[in-house]
C-alpha cells in the first residue's frame, strides 16, 4: 500500500480486526518517495495486464464484457 506518494506499508497484514487482534502478523512502514514510486509503477505495470473480473457467469450467459482500466497514483 502507497500512501500520501512517500509511505509504504507491506507485510503479511490484513487489515482485519483478527489481524490485529490474535493473529502474529506485522505490518512494515517505510518512508521514501523513491521506493513508494517503483511500488506505484509495479503496480500499474500489473494493472495494465489484468482483466476486469465480470462476475460468475451461468452456463450460456455471455462473458462479462471486458473494460479497460485507468488508473492513476494517488
């Protein structure tokens, strides 16, 4: 997760009362614009791959129309 362009938060932490209650997850901060860029990046090269998920579709119904995604860094 890319915060504010120069915060970073990665690890195996869900954001979910469990997680922050009982399980051994730990979240990582780390500050730096110059890592949270190549992170945004990353992100997008991803994004620009990947397909909009239409949903379940019942035997004979027709796919979900694919849509092209923009994205922007926030």
């Amino acid at each position: 997760m890319v915060i504010n362009g120069e915060t970073v938060i990665t690890s195996s932490f869900n954001f979910t009362r469990q997680a922050e209650n009982a399980n051994a997850e730990n979240p990582l901060v780390i500050r730096g614009a110059a890592l949270a860029e190549k992170r945004v990046a990353n992100w997008q090269a991803h994004a620009e791959r990947s397909e909009a998920y239409g949903g379940r579709s019942d035997e004979g119904a027709a796919p979900a129309e694919k849509k092209p995604r923009r994205w922007r860094a926030t």
